[in-house]
C-alpha cells in the first residue's frame, strides 16, 4: 500500500474522533488566494486530463473513508457531505481548490494534502464517481442521532418539499437536473442522495458569501433567497433520487 504510515496515522487521528471532525492546525491550512471559479490550469488540469485507475483510486480513498465512510455515504448529520456517484470533475476541482487555497476547509485540508500528484486525484475522483449514491441518507425529516424518546418528525414536510420544488424547478434544474444529476463537463455537482443539513449549510454559506470558490451563477441566483426558501430548496433537493446511479435497496431481513 502506498504511504502505509501516513495513512494509518491519519486514519487513527480520524477514528479517535470518532463523529468529530480531526482537528488541524494552522500550520497545514494553505495560505488564501484570491477567489476564482473554474480557471483550469496547473493540478486541475493535468489530473482532468489523466484516466483514473479505480483499483489504486479505492486504496487512496482509505483515508477518505475515515469521515467519508467506505461507502462514500458521508453522515446523515450534514458534517461531511455523500460522496458516491460524484462527477468526477467535481471532485478533482473541489480538492485542487481545497490543496490550493481556494475553498477553505481546514478539516478537510490535511486529507485531500496527502494526495501526491494529478494521478492520484484522477485515481480516487474515479473511484469515488464509481460508487452507488446510498438511499439511507439524511432527509428534511430525518430523526436526529440525538433525538429525544418523543421526537416527531416535522408536520410541514410535504409543504416544504412542495414550495422547494417549485423553487427549484424555477432556477435550479437548468444546471443540476430534474433529478438532482448535474452536468459533468460543467462542473456542476451531483446533489441527488445528499444530505439535506449539508445542503442547507452550503446554500446559506454560497449565498452569505463564505464559499470562495464558488460559481458565481449560483451566487446570482441564490443571494435573494431568504433562510425559509433555503430550507424548503434543500429539503426538496434532498429528496431527489438518480435513476440507475442510486444503491439497490437492501433486502428485508427474514423473519424467524
């Protein structure tokens, strides 16, 4: 296995955080540069321009796997975001970006750093884009991991999801699909099987301007959205499946 001690140390460090995020140090957060969208030159181009091998690819998402889940599931709690089924081309700019300065994200900074070279962001974007987009990811009115004994889910579900639709289909759609599919060689993202606290969280941080590194045809159309708009766009976007993309659901155990 290639870099086996690096590897195992940050997989320990993530595993003794259990849920947490790994913590990092402002030694390892890349020095800021001025925000861009999608200027294709150097890393990002070389690894774009590369074949991804999905069998070296699955060895280097082992440390992705660590918050990520070998699965690509990421957690329903919104920390960190579902990976599987992801456009490559997505992945490859988000982690260019993050290795680069360009979106920050120091929680994620160290892991996408211990990627070598081009080759091996090729290896595992190809990898991750090859897994199925899980089923049991986090909704609109998913129980909370900590919820109390009386929780219940929300009574407004099916207004949200019905007012999010609309909204959605106004403006969003044109780029990410009827279905939540993306464009690949636009760069636009695969949102269908994400979960709905990380869609919330991100739409708020592009439209409050905190995600630098964002297109900003999506900061245009998404600035005039008031906090209630965002909640019921992210809920109905969480419930968008992927046709043929999307895992087969698990098989009802047997009873006895």
């Amino acid at each position: 296995m290639k870099k086996p001690i690096l590897a195992l140390a940050l997989l320990m460090i993530a595993a003794g955080a259990a849920h947490s995020a790994p913590r990092a140090t402002k030694k390892v957060v890349p020095e800021k540069k001025e925000a861009t969208w999608n200027v294709q030159e150097g890393e990002q181009i070389e690894a774009l321009t590369k074949k991804g091998d999905r069998r070296r690819g699955e060895e280097a998402y082992e440390v992705c796997g660590a918050c990520h889940l070998p699965s690509g599931a990421g957690r329903t709690d919104g920390t960190f975001p579902q990976l599987a089924g992801q456009h490559s081309t997505v992945l490859i700019k988000q982690m260019v970006d993050i290795r680069s300065g360009l979106r920050d994200n120091p929680t994620m900074y160290p892991f996408a750093a211990t990627l070598t070279d081009a080759q091996e962001l090729a290896d595992v974007s190809a990898y991750i884009e090859s897994l199925c987009i899980p089923l049991d990811h986090g909704y609109y009115d998913s129980k909370p991991g900590d919820a109390a004994k009386d929780w219940k889910a929300p009574a407004d579900t099916a207004q949200q999801l019905a007012q999010g639709k609309d909204l959605y289909e106004k403006e969003c759609v044109t780029c990410h699909g009827a279905n939540g599919e993306g464009i690949k060689d636009k760069f636009y993202p695969v949102i269908a099987g994400q979960h709905y606290k990380y869609l919330l969280r991100q739409m708020t941080e592009i439209r409050d301007g905190k995600r630098r590194n964002t297109n900003p045809d999506m900061v245009r159309i998404i600035k005039k959205y008031n906090d209630r708009q965002l909640v019921a766009i992210a809920a109905y976007q969480s419930s968008l499946e992927m046709p043929g993309n999307m895992c087969k659901p698990k098989a009802a155990a047997k009873k006895k």
